[in-house]
C-alpha cells in the first residue's frame, strides 16, 4: 500500500538510479527477487528503499510492497550514515519513517529499517519468517561480508520455506552480478539483473610512486616512509587541485600519523573509521565552509557519499582479517588493495564533477594488484558464522546457499572450538549455545560474559567483554587491567572509544539481567552438563564455592582466560611464555607488563607476524595459576609420561594445562611397553652405538648385511632402520640406557635368522679361509666386496680363492708385503701369477731378501716363515 505521505524527492530525477527502479518493481512483483547492479553515487543506497517502501518516485500502477523496506548494511557506520540521509530527503528525523538499528542503538522506522548484517542475523535465528516486512535489500554484497553472505544465505532459506511472498534484492556496487542472479534465482534460473549506468564524471589518472620503493607491508606494519609519501601526495593534490581531498588508508594509526602530518596544509583534516564518533560522521557527510581533507578507511570506497569531493589520493592498501587456525590466533594484516577497490576508490572523486586520484604506486605495479578481494569466508575466524549455521540447523553449512564454501579446516577449528566451550554437542547445538547466539557478540566472548558473570559480577564481566568486543583505544598499553581501571573513571567518557564501551557494556549487563531478551536460561545457572569450565581446582574454592578472585587483575584475568583458554600463558626458563595451546609468545618491546615479568598471562590479543618463531602478545593481564586452572580446566590433564630425555629414559607422572607443564613427579613403576618406547626413542635419537656392540656382534652384523645383500630374502635386512623396527623385541627387561650397554647384541642378531640359515651362515659367508700356508685368515665383510688381507709367501700353489655366497661372489684378494703392506689387489688369482707377479717380485726381493720369491710362484710351497740366516 502507498503511503500517503508520498513525497517528490527534490533531486531524485537526478540520481541515475530512478531509471532502473520501475524495472526493478517489475522484476520483484514477477519473480520476488532481483539483483541491482548501480555503481556508487547513482542513489541505490537511498532512492532505491524509499521507492520500494512508496515514499518516492510514486507510481500510480504499483500496488506498493506490502510490508515494510529492511536495508542490510555491513558496517554501523553505513548504517546511519544511510538512515540519516534518507530521513533528511524526507524531511524528517531518523525513526519516524525510517529507522536505524545497530549494535547498541534502536531507533525503528515505520517503513524502512536500515540495519546492519548482524543485527538481522540476530532476528532471523529468533523470528525466521520476519513478520511485517515485505522487502529486503542487502546492500553491497559486492564486498563480500561474512555476515552479509550469511544473511543471504538465510534469507533464501526463509523465502523457500516460509515467507515465498518476500521479496529479495541483491544491491552490488559492481558488474559482477552472476553468482547473485544465480542465488537469488535458485533452480528457477537466475534471478532478473536491473542495471543502471554509473553517474561518474570523468577521472583523470596521476600515478604518483614514492621515490623510493616503499618496504611492503608485514603484518599490521606500514612502512613509515610510504606513510609520508602519502601526506605529501595530499598536499601536492591540494596545490594542483580544487575541492575536497579523499584519503584511503588501511586503518585508523595510519590515519592519526598522516593526520599529523598534515598540520597546517590549509583544510580541515577529518578523520573516518569505524570507531569515528557521530558527530566526525556527520561533518563528513555535510558540505563544509572550508576546504577539507578526509582520511578514510575501506569504509569510504562505496557506502559513504562524501559530497565536495574532487580529489582522491589512494595509498592502495587494505586490511584483511588472517586466521591461524591451528593456534587459534587471528589479527588484521596489511595487503595491497585489489584493482576492484581502487576503481571504486577512484570513482569517489567523479561523484559530482570531473575529478582526479593520485595512486601512490606505479602503472606497472598496478597490472600486478589482484582483480578483486578475497570473500571474508575465505580468511576470517568462522567460530560466529559456525555458530549460526548450528542455531539455524545446517551445523556443517552443507545447505546454505553461499556464493563461496566455508574453508574445510577453518569450519573444522570452529566447530571444535563451540564444542569445547559447549555450544554443541554430536554436531547439534545445545540450549547454552542458542544462549551464545543471542548476546550479539563472538562466541567465546559470549561464553566468558555468562560463565564470567558468576565469578566476578554481571556489571565486571559485562564491561570486560565489552573491551575484549573491539580494539582497543589509541595509545593503549598491553596491561588490559590498566586500561579498564582508566575507562572505569567517572565523569563524561574521555573520547568515542570510552563512549561506545559504555554503551556496550550496559546492553552486555541488561542482556545479563533481562534472560528474556538473549536467553532462554539465566546466565547465572547454565542448563546441566552443557557448561564446559569444569569443576574449580582443589585449593580454589571460597565460601559458596566460587573461585576467590581478588581486583582489577583477578576479576579481567578470570573473564579473559574464559574467553581465550588456550591463550593462558606461563613463563618459561630463558624469555617468553608458553600458552596452554603450545604457541610460543613474547611481550612487546616497551610492555607495561615486562618489568614485573609475572609468572602467568592471560592474553586477551596477540598475532603471529610473518616468519616470527613466536607470537607477539598486545593486550594481556597478570593472573595467578589459579585462575589459569580455574578458566582452562578443560585443557586440565593428569598423564603418565614415559620418555628419553636428558640422554635417558625418564619416568614421570606429569600434570598439565595444555602443552603448559604445571608438576611432575617420578613414576616408580612405568609400563614396560612405554619404557621400551622411549628406549627405542632414544636410540632412534642418540644412534644404535647405545648398544654393546661387540667385535663380533660387528662382524657378525656384516657377514648377514653381506648375505641379505647378494642373496636377498629370505636372509634379513641389518640395516639401521631394519634393526630399528626390530629393536623392541630385544629390550625386555631394560628399563634404562645402562641397560643398553648390557645387551648382548650378537645373539640378539642370530635370533634373527631361522634354523635352517643360521646353519648355512658359516658356509656362505665363513668368519675366516684357510689358506695354502694353513692359516686361517678372518675375511673383511665391511667392504663393498668381501675382502681377504693375506701375505703372499701364505698363497703360493693356489690358483682360485674361494667364491661366497654359494659361489655367486667373488673374494677380493689383499695380497700384502713381508711387512703386512698391501703390494697387490686381484680377484682372480691365476692371471695374477701369470701377469702382474713378475712385477710385484722384482720391486719387493731386494727390499725382503729373506722371504722366497720364487720364479714360478704356482709351483713353490707356501709358507709363513721367513728364510733362516746363513
């Protein structure tokens, strides 16, 4: 139905996006679901509701939408920023027609809501079919929100199952209107694409490089000297340029240093982000009476119109959320910005009138950017969106349908983690994680805010989730505990991050005290069996049972170590710490926590810069061991340890919380399996020379390596590995390295050989051969081939030594001096005599006159003698 307050928007003739509105209207009343393709500053964020709720551009054909407009922003900012602008077109204040709600703010609209992706995930998880609205418009899907595709997601559930009448439309800033067409269409085809032209005026180019290559960014890091390019980019577009200047940088200490550095450039400096009070937001989206330069984050590039602006000045970097699953760390690096945000950013500057950007990179730089941002599924923490997905039924998201999959292994980490804190249970959520869901804030800071609230006070844990629910303040230390005591003081709050954690902190402890509006259980008793802290550690407990927690300390250490278990970190000999999920982890240079070097931490941040051996703790509060048990009792664990260490075996019954060792005491009477473990561990460390190897467990060890060689099985392999494997069978009994230099490693070796090849050994591969002289010479197997060192004078009369292995290997003559020297090397001895002995006599008979060197050695006696004296 029209509303009868109707209005001809001044100005709305003007804005490209009216074209495409009765061809919008047709595509909703045909199928219910459209994708409007409009690029920023055509009107869609503003027009576009106001036509559909019937509050502009009037049309005496459409019956109206029947229900009120819902508008889906991903960021609070956009989402006021928008109320305000179309209640200003309306002529009227935000919450008569149009409303606004957003985390810590409600204020509804008769006909149009415009709210943010979370706030409407809330309300789909506890009212599905969405009585009374009619349409509803996500707004810039085009960027990939984790919430905003979950929201889809869900939303095309609701139309499928209960609410066919609603109607879907999919606003994208960009062409790329393919995946959205196909979702919203579903096994109908895809959905109709509305598309209207861009309204930008034309936008010249200046590549603008710092002189020198800047170092890339790492981390959170941005090279100083790139951050002085930029300020210096700013003031060379206010000499050659007219209008308003538009700066993106990637967050908000990259905005205060380039701020700072433009002190006395002739314009009013403006700083945008997501945590800029209102009144800094409004002066932006106002013209002003002087000429201005405004420092934004990403949140400019499409959801705000900033009017005044000629000038763009991009620093053509971005910050993207990285997860490390595997040691539940998470932190915002610094990258270079896809081609698709800086087209966006450029087009800020054509809004209103031909205009200019300066990039500060190179043409050739540019090629390289990739084409568009990475989904936030793809890289984000996906504990919050596991966690709805459970509450909405499909725990594995194996039904929803997202333009992109969730990661495998990051959903794998989310799911364990909402089981560990018990959320779910054999993959279905439980009554304690619909309870999770409903305080609107991450599930492990849901899980310390109601688990907290018993041991320190719904009013403390409430304002300590609050300050753990967002950055922290500028210029705040590392001591967590400091900063809570300096927002806790009384009297106006010091800045907007004061203010917004005030606000938090009071809808936290009503959330607390109204079960009603985030429970269906009160916090303080959680439904049986499903909370997973467990039980106080003995020596804990107070009167009533509750840990004794004692100040500023106890009380956020306690709501920090429920939040982030596995982020409980002990000291360790040396430097660092050590947390309970096995992460290394050092204070920062200049930490307010150093100088005491407290024995535990509770971390509340830290990030894993690339190629650090260990992470880097940012906020952290000193806690006593404790707490450490008291919130990590899951991690709690009593285990007989067996194991080589020190260069024995060492027997330990050990208690730990994680990979954190917290006592340990001898254990008298170890299972024998896990101690032949550990030996076996120890000598695969230290080497088999741990055990007694003997002369002849050495040659013994040759002789069968000789075999397994040249005849293979069924003769057994003696090789490290292969004595390895087989090591356990000859450790019973030994209970220590001593023990190993005990072992009597030869029969251990003959053990290995079965009746029938223990009895051919001595004949295939003979200890030692009887020579013509009657010695009998031992036989070198250590040598590729074996080898038979003999003196000469000993062979006379032989022809042939011997063939092993069954006559399949030759025997290697050493055939040695008087002096024991080698003088000759054959393995066929006939041809020797016959060809290299003439040589070998008449080098060697004047130098041994005593020795016999006869002149047919074939025919002459052998002998171990020398000639008597005459």
């Amino acid at each position: 139905m029209q509303h009868p307050r109707t209005a001809r928007i001044a100005g709305a003739e003007d804005l490209p996006v009216h074209r495409a509105v009765p061809g919008l209207r047709a595509a909703l009343a045909g199928r219910g679901a459209a994708v409007l393709a409009a690029p920023p500053g055509t009107g869609k964020t503003t027009l576009v509701p106001l036509a559909l709720a019937g509050l502009a551009l009037p049309d005496p054909a459409a019956a109206g939408t029947g229900g009120k407009v819902l508008v889906l922003e991903p960021r609070r900012l956009a989402a006021r920023a928008a109320a305000r602008r179309m209640a200003w077109l309306l002529g009227e204040r935000v919450a008569e027609r149009v409303g606004v709600t957003v985390r810590g703010e409600h204020r509804p609209g008769t006909l149009v809501d415009v709210v943010t992706t979370g706030v409407v995930l809330q309300r789909l998880q506890s009212e599905p079919e969405l009585d009374g609205i009619g349409t509803v418009i996500l707004d810039e899907c085009h960027e990939r929100h984790l919430d905003a595709d979950t929201a889809l997601a869900f939303l095309l559930d609701v139309r499928a199952a209960l609410r066919p009448d609603l109607r879907l439309v999919a606003a994208s800033a960009t062409a790329d209107t393919g995946p959205w067409a196909r979702l919203l269409g579903g096994d109908g085809g895809p959905a109709p694409v509305v598309e209207t032209e861009a309204a930008l005026h034309p936008v010249r180019t200046v590549w603008a490089p710092p002189p020198r290559p800047a170092a890339p960014p790492h981390g959170m890091r941005v090279d100083p000297a790139l951050l002085a390019h930029v300020a210096a980019t700013v003031r060379r577009a206010l000499a050659e340029r007219d209008g308003d200047v538009l700066c993106f940088l990637p967050g908000v200490g990259e905005i205060a240093r380039v701020a700072g550095q433009l002190e006395g450039a002739g314009a009013d400096v403006l700083q945008v982000h997501g945590q800029a009070p209102a009144a800094v937001q409004d002066a932006v989206l106002a013209p002003g009476d002087r000429r201005r330069v405004v420092l934004a984050t990403s949140v400019a590039e499409s959801s705000l119109t900033v009017p005044g602006v000629r000038v763009v000045v991009d620093s053509g970097l971005a910050r993207e959320p990285r997860t490390d699953h595997a040691r539940g760390l998470g932190a915002l690096t610094t990258v270079r910005a896809s081609r698709a945000a800086a087209e966006q950013r450029a087009g800020r500057a054509g809004r209103e009138a031909p205009g200019t950007v300066y990039r500060c990179w190179s043409e050739a730089e540019h090629e390289r950017l990739p084409a568009r941002p990475r989904p936030e599924i793809e890289l984000a923490d996906l504990t919050g969106f596991a966690l709805q997905a459970a509450c909405w039924g499909d725990p594995g998201a194996t039904g929803l349908a997202l333009p992109d999959p969730p990661p495998p292994a990051a959903l794998d980490a989310a799911r364990a983690t909402l089981h560990a804190i018990g959320a779910v249970r054999d993959g279905k959520v439980t009554g304690r994680g619909r309870d999770l869901a409903r305080v609107g804030v991450h599930p492990r800071l849901a899980r310390a805010l109601l688990d907290g609230a018993r041991e320190v006070g719904a009013r403390d844990a409430a304002q300590v989730v609050a300050l753990l629910s967002e950055p922290p303040p500028s210029g705040a230390g590392d001591d967590l505990a400091a900063t809570w005591r300096a927002l806790r003081r009384p009297g106006r709050p010091a800045g907007p991050h004061a203010a917004r954690w005030r606000d938090e902190a009071r809808r936290l402890e009503k959330a607390l005290a109204d079960p009603s509006a985030t429970t269906n259980s009160s916090p303080a008793t959680p439904p049986a069996g499903d909370s997973p802290v467990g039980d106080l550690p003995a020596g804990a407990r107070a009167s009533g049972g509750r840990l004794r927690v004692v100040g500023d300390d106890g009380v956020a250490g306690l709501v920090v170590a429920l939040a982030f278990p596995e982020r409980v970190a002990r000291a360790r000999p040396g430097r660092g710490y050590l947390m309970a999920s096995g992460t290394g982890a050092a204070l920062a240079d200049g930490s307010a926590l150093a100088g005491a070097r407290p024995e535990w931490l509770a971390v509340a941040a830290a990030d894993r810069p690339a190629g650090a051996a260990s992470a880097r703790v940012r906020q952290a509060v000193v806690i006593g061991e404790d707490i450490a048990r008291r919130a990590a009792a899951p991690l709690l664990e009593t285990a007989d340890e067996v194991a080589w260490r020190d260069g024995d075996v060492a027997a330990r019954r050990v208690e730990r919380l994680g990979a954190i060792e917290l006592d340990a005491r001898p254990l008298r009477d170890p299972d024998p399996a896990l101690v032949r473990a550990a030996l076996r561990d120890g000598v695969r460390a230290e080497g088999l020379g741990l055990l007694n190897w003997t002369p002849a467990a050495v040659a013994l060890r040759e002789r069968m390596a000789f075999l397994h060689g040249a005849l293979g099985e069924p003769w057994p392999a003696v090789d490290d590995a292969a004595l390895l494997e087989r090591l356990p069978e000859w450790l019973e009994g030994a209970r220590r390295r001593a023990d190993l230099g005990r072992l009597d490693v030869a029969a251990a070796l003959r053990g290995l050989l079965p009746w029938d090849l223990a009895a051919r050994l001595d004949e295939l591969a003979p200890e030692r051969v009887e020579v013509p002289s009657g010695s009998r010479i031992r036989v070198d197997y250590a040598q590729e081939r074996p080898v038979l060192a003999v003196k000469l004078q000993e062979l006379f009369g032989w022809d042939a030594a011997p063939r092993l292995a069954g006559g399949r290997v030759p025997l290697v003559v050493h055939l040695l001096s008087p002096a024991g020297r080698p003088a000759a090397v054959t393995a066929d001895l006939a041809t020797f005599w016959r060809e290299g002995y003439r040589a070998v006599r008449a080098d060697l008979r004047g130098r041994y006159p005593r020795h016999p060197w006869p002149e047919d050695p074939t025919t002459a006696a052998p002998t171990r003698r020398a000639n008597r004296r005459r």
